[in-house]
C-alpha cells in the first residue's frame, strides 16, 4: 500500500509518499508560505537534488492541490493516479487528554482537534486545514491522525499535574502533555533494535534536541516523565523558546513593559532562548561559529543550553532509579558534537563515560560511549514520518500496532 504523510502546519505542508512494502520513500518535498506572497513547493528529486516552483497559495486547500499535481507529474512525482494513495497519514501536535492513541479520521475526531485549537492555536489549526482539504481532494480515502503528545500519555498523574488548583485541569485541561511523542517513541524502539535489547527491560532517556528539544524518561517503553508541559515552551532551553522560567519573572516583565499576553508568548517563544541570550541565532551552528571566534555571549548561552539538557537527564534518571540507554536525536542532537559531549560531560557517577573519537560523527546510527561506558549513549536519527506512517498502515488495515 502507498501511503502519504503529511505534516500541515500554520503556512506549510510537509509530505513523504511511501510505498509501505519494504517502507520505500518514493517522493517528498514541502510547501511553504501558505496564505503569503511568494508561495512555493520545494520538492526532493531522486538524485537528492531540490526544485522549487513559485505558485499561488491562499489557503491549505490549494497546498495540497500542489502536493497532489507534484506527485502526478512525470519529473517530481512517483504515481500516475491519485487512486495509488490508499490511506493519508497526518500528524497533529496537541490531541489533549481526549486522544491517547492514532485514530482513523471521522468527523467527531475533526471536532474534538478544532477543540483543542486553544491548546496549540498555531498547529492545530494548521492540521485541521489539511485534514478538510484531503477531506475535500480525495473524500473516499481513509485518513489517520498521529498524535505528538500521545506517546507521553502513560505519565502518571503526579508526573503530569502542575501544583495548581486542581479545577484548573478539571475545567480548563491544564497539565503537562509533552511533544515530540513520535521522535522519542521510534528513537526509543529503535535503539533497542540496534543495540539488541528488550525494551521492556530498559530504562532510556531521549534527548530530541532540535530548534525545538524536549527530553522524556522512557522506563520499560513507557514515558513516566518529559520536559515540554501544555505547550512546546516549558523545559529546556532551545533556539527560540525560553523553556523553563519562574512565572513571576513573567508577570513582573509584563507590569513593567506593558506588553499583552500574546506579546509575552511571543518574546518568550520566538525572541528567546539561545536568540535571546546570544542575540545573534536560533540556530546552533552560528552560535558554535561566534563561540569559537570569541563572543562571550554565545558562549554563555550554549553553556546555559548545555547545563539544561545535563540537568534535565540526571533528573530522569533519578526518576526511574537509574538509567541503561541515553538516546540522542533531531538536528541538534544528530550533528553538533559539542552539545553531546558538554551535556554529558561530568557524569560518571551516573555511569557515563563518552568516547571523543566515536562523538566525532553526524546523523548516523552510533554508540557515542566508551567500551566501559556502564550506560549506553547513542546517537539514532529520528524518522517520525515513518512511525505515522506505520501507525496508518496499522489502522487502515485492521492490524494492531505498538
């Protein structure tokens, strides 16, 4: 069966067409600016080279109308008829408490998503667009929703509730829901595979550090605790994103600047984090770049980026009374080798001793420690497009999955 993935956010779409027999990607490519001037997809060719068409985009039904023509067309695509695609696969970042597993779309599920749109207005929103717009392309065709917080839905209550009054969660649904479920659900399957282990007997911490990061305490495949909480903004510190911070440091900015909520929440989550201390990028690498010239701001944001992720793993591992596995993963986690090795450094109480040469690397599958190393690190590129796609495969298909 060929499925198609897609990623709808609030003025882009992602997509991988797969062909689920021996999971062969067989085209992707991603749309961007949806609603914007200067629209355009940017689709991958086989030979890994890229081709970018300008077209007119006001909302997602027209993205996925591209989508669909790039897919038909002899040079860009892989099928010759819509009818090839026999289910479509999406992903949706908030799915509450009202969705703990994927789910084939109908229209109450359609509801309960725009329900939840205060939750995460930007990216619900943007994936219901897709949904109706598939719903309306190709009505016949089965869709499966995948939801990034599902996979964080075994947190124990203790774990998931803020010390709040507690009609704030039973009225209002305020409490720790996690996000990237789908990297740290196949990283954690997958380096159990590749390390030849039962995962029911591990106690795995994932680092997903991207431009956005979370960690998540994975005990025995279960999540028992991650970093990000109602939204991507709490925990870590990341590119953009503040992660944690004392919400009186909040409300004392806001009396003392006059700014709204909604500026808040975007100071804290688009002007912050490494951008905000550093001043010079969200991104990593230009930050690495200005550190080794010198610039002591630079410096201190990626040892604050740094000393996050390192407290974040010793907490977990306390959690679950120890820890087997350390999974590395995302853009960040696969490629700067100095956050790796910073975040783990120090840590042989825990029983963790890196390997410098074996940290020398990017984006491949990798144990990082040392032959004595008590604890694993490892490095495992993400793939969430396939564990959606595996996900639909199961459900349209009548078949359980994990």
């Amino acid at each position: 069966m060929k499925i198609l993935v897609l990623n709808c956010g609030s003025s882009s779409i992602k997509y991988k067409l797969y062909d689920m027999d021996g999971e062969k990607v067989l085209a992707q490519g991603g749309v961007e600016r949806i609603g914007l001037d200067e629209a355009f997809i940017k689709v991958k060719l086989a030979d890994g080279s890229k081709k970018q068409i300008m077209a007119d985009l006001p909302t997602h039904k027209e993205g996925v109308q591209l989508v669909f023509k790039c897919l038909l067309d002899p040079e860009l695509g892989a099928i010759k008829s819509l009818d090839e695609i026999g289910a479509v696969g999406h992903r949706v970042v908030q799915g509450g408490d009202l969705f703990e597993k994927s789910c084939i779309v109908t229209p109450e599920v359609e509801n309960g998503i725009e329900s939840l749109i205060d939750l995460a207005p930007v990216h619900n929103k943007g994936h219901l667009a897709g949904l109706k717009a598939v719903d309306e392309l190709m009505p016949n065709v089965p869709q499966v929703t995948v939801f990034d917080n599902a996979f964080h839905s075994t947190m124990p209550d203790y774990a998931y509730l803020y010390a709040i009054p507690y009609e704030w969660y039973s009225k209002y649904h305020v409490r720790r829901y996690g996000f990237h479920g789908t990297s740290h659900r196949y990283v954690s399957q997958r380096v159990c595979e590749f390390l030849g282990v039962d995962i029911k007997t591990q106690k795995i911490i994932t680092c997903h550090i991207g431009n956005g990061a979370s960690v998540a305490a994975v005990k025995y495949g279960k999540v028992i605790d991650t970093s990000m909480g109602l939204t991507p903004l709490a925990g870590l510190m990341m590119g953009s994103r503040s992660g944690d911070i004392d919400p009186s440091a909040v409300t004392y900015m806001m009396q003392k600047s006059g700014m709204t909520p909604q500026e808040m929440s975007e100071y804290l989550n688009k002007k912050s984090g490494v951008l905000g201390v550093a001043g010079i990028s969200s991104d990593m690498r230009d930050n690495e770049n200005a550190d080794n010239e010198g610039n002591k701001l630079a410096h201190l944001a990626l040892q604050m980026y740094n000393y996050r992720i390192k407290k974040y793993i010793g907490a977990y591992a306390a959690a679950m009374n120890g820890v087997d596995i350390i999974v590395w993963t995302a853009g960040v986690g696969e490629n700067q080798e100095g956050v790796r090795w910073d975040s783990c450094a120090d840590m042989e109480y825990l029983g963790v001793k890196m390997d410098r040469e074996r940290n020398h690397c990017r984006g491949v599958e990798q144990v990082l420690s040392a032959d004595d190393s008590k604890v694993k690190v490892v490095m495992i590129p993400t793939d969430e497009e396939i564990v959606i796609a595996r996900d639909t495969l199961a459900l349209v298909t009548g078949k359980e999955f994990d």
